[in-house]
C-alpha cells in the first residue's frame, strides 16, 4: 500500500502536520531527536513520496516553473537553463524546460498546456517583436519574467543583454583593429534581440564615416550549417571585396563560421578575423561574452520572488540590462 502523511503519522504517534513539518525539514518543527529521525526513518522504509497534487490543491501552488527555449541544442541556453534550476531549486522550486524550436505556434500551445494549473509562473526566453504568446500570458494572468531576449516593451519585466550595446562594442572592437570591409552574419531579425545587434553595428560603422557593405551583412541564418554557408559565399567574393573580418553575434552560428574559415585554409587572424558570441567566460574564438549565469539567477529570483507575495497578473518592473564584454581569444587582428 502506498505510504501517506497519515500513514506514516500513525505508525510514528504523532500528527501528520507534524510529519509534513518535519519532511520538509522545517526548523520550527517542535519535535525531539528521536522522533524525527523515526519520521525520517518511516519515510525511508515505506518509499513515501509527497503528493505534490494533493498539496497544490490545498496552497494553491504546485512549486513548478516553466521555461520556455527556443533551442536547447545551442550551448547559450543550456547555460541559461542550468543557472535558472540551480536559483529555482534553492528555493523549493522545479522547473519544467519546454523547446519550442523557435515557432510561434508551438509556443502559444506549450504556454497553453502549461497554464492549466501546471506551473506558478514562466520564464520565457522566446520572446519575439511580435508574440501574440506573451499576450496571451498577459490575459490569462500568468506571472512570467522575459529571460535574454525582449519585444521592445522595456517595461516588461526581464533580464538580458543590450544587443544594441553589443552590435555597437563589436563593431568598434573590430574598426579599432583597421577592419573597414567586415562581414555581418545573424539570425531571424524578427527577433528583437538579433535586430538590435544589427543596428548597433550599423550606428558605430556610420559614426565613424564606414561604409557598410550589404552585400557582407547576411541575416535569417537558423543553424550552424546555414552559417557555414553563408560564410562560404563571402569567402568566394573578389579579393577587393571579400571581409577581413567577421562578426558572428550568435553563439549557435559562430561555429559556422568557424568551420568554413578553417575548411577554406585560412589563417586565423592573420588571413580572417573573427569575433563571436559566448555564453560562457572561456570561449575558444575572440568574442562578446554574456553573463548568462547572472541572466539566469536574476530573473529567477524576480519572478520568485513575486510569486512570495501570493499575487497574481503582471509582475512588476523593467527590462534590466547586464553588461557583456569581449574576451580575447586572440581570433582578431588587424588586417594585412
């Protein structure tokens, strides 16, 4: 027969509130050595497991959130889920991960099924400019908190980084090196995020009277073999138009790159600079590097913190950038 709180309560003497006390290892718990480890020890013998069904119903909380990736295969939201779990468990939480391949449709359906009583809140790293899913959130009065990307609404709450910001200091860096011909690849600019990077690259190309080249700026890449292709294409151009460098702001596609620069035997940096995009501190090519494990912490503790209060709707507060910085990996320099 499968252990319950009143099972195991009778079996100890006490009351089961006690029981549920001291399996959640409450220190308040008003209970002698002996008796909480005969609770623990019946808890053992008899393989109880809490009814987390049965205990929602009674708080109204199922201790669960959701998140939303729109890839798990790329190594930037690995981290940022690794980070999310590690906050989320330290306070009593799981956390239910949901890929949704990017698709719009998908993640309207998975915000459905989560919101039927699954999960207390959402983290959602799929934003787009325009997401009728978060609408949806909004009617139904989910709390949730945006994770890296944003729509525009910066007084949304989330945590990210300036991709503008980041278009910008990438740019710079290589204009810094005497790069003026610098190839340009990213992915869907539906995605604000990725839209941003660009512009911010135009703005400093332009503040320094540098013309760009649309012909070396290539966007709506989805996978690491449309980078490589699309960095093929450039690699074909004449010697007078080719890039020097090339600027991969997207960690998933800076493999690409990689990959068909070093199949075409160029030397790197000296033939062909590159800076990419890191989730991590360490990355193997010179890159823009963002504090994912910050992301990841901050917004969780955002949105846990909201859901302390026993308030539903909207949670409070704005988009927060964090800052991102370039780590030489010595894969920039100037051109010959």
């Amino acid at each position: 027969m499968t252990a319950t709180l009143a099972s195991l309560a009778r079996q100890a003497g006490v009351d089961p509130s006690l029981v549920s006390r001291v399996l959640r290892g409450d220190p308040s718990a008003r209970v002698s050595k002996e008796k909480r480890a005969r609770i623990l020890e019946l808890a053992r013998a008899t393989g109880y497991r809490a009814n987390r069904l049965a205990k929602s119903l009674r708080t109204q909380k199922t201790m669960i959130l959701g998140m939303l990736t729109p890839d798990i295969t790329n190594p930037f939201h690995s981290w940022l889920f690794r980070a999310v779990e590690e906050r989320a468990n330290a306070a009593g939480y799981d956390v239910i991960l949901c890929n949704t391949d990017d698709d719009p449709e998908r993640s309207r359906k998975v915000i459905r099924t989560l919101s039927e009583g699954h999960i207390d809140g959402l983290l959602v790293a799929t934003a787009r400019k325009d997401d009728s899913s978060i609408e949806f959130l909004r009617e139904i009065g989910m709390p949730y908190v945006l994770l890296n990307r944003h729509r525009g609404n910066l007084d949304e709450p989330g945590y990210g980084p300036d991709a503008y910001r980041a278009g910008w200091i990438g740019g710079e860096h290589l204009i810094g090196l005497r790069h003026r011909r610098i190839g340009f690849l990213q992915g869907d600019l539906a995605v604000g995020q990725m839209a941003d990077r660009l512009s911010g690259f135009r703005a400093v190309m332009a503040s320094h009277d540098l013309p760009v080249d649309d012909n070396l700026v290539i966007t709506g890449l989805k996978s690491r073999s449309e980078a490589s292709a699309a960095t093929n294409r450039l690699l074909r151009l004449p010697a007078s138009r080719r890039p020097t460098a090339i600027f991969v702001p997207n960690t998933i596609l800076t493999d690409g790159v990689i990959h068909a620069v070093h199949n075409a035997r160029l030397r790197v940096p000296e033939e062909m600079s590159i800076l990419g995009y890191s989730a991590g501190s360490a990355p193997e090519v010179t890159s823009l590097c963002v504090p994912t494990a910050e992301i990841g912490h901050r917004a969780t503790d955002h949105l846990i913190g909201f859901l302390a209060t026993g308030a539903n709707g909207p949670v409070p507060g704005g988009f927060v950038h964090v800052d991102v910085e370039i780590v030489d990996r010595g894969t920039t320099a100037p051109p010959r």
